[in-house]
C-alpha cells in the first residue's frame, strides 16, 4: 500500500462522492469487497474516509 500523507488536500464529501460513483460501477464477479477494492485502486481517499469513521 502507498503512503499517505495525513494532511491530505482532499475533502471528505468528495472523497464520499468518489467512493460512491466508484460502487455503482463495481461489478461483484470476484470475492473482493468493494472497500478492499477501492483501499487497493484508492489509497488516498480511502485514508480520509478511515479517518473520518
């Protein structure tokens, strides 16, 4: 996995907004979860949604 800074540039409701997009257009042929997925493709934003839980 990438480094990711914590002071992070990105906004959290667009990063909401990313993840959201990103699931409506993935498809579940594998057993890879969507949030594994999107933790793989999206190290960033997926560091700003962890922060934020």
């Amino acid at each position: 996995m990438k480094r990711v800074s914590s002071n992070s540039k990105i906004q959290l409701n667009e990063v909401e907004n990313h993840y959201q997009s990103s699931r409506e257009n993935y498809d579940i042929e594998s057993a890879e979860s969507h949030l594994a997925y999107y933790r793989e493709k999206h190290p960033i934003n997926y560091a700003v949604l962890l922060q934020n839980v």
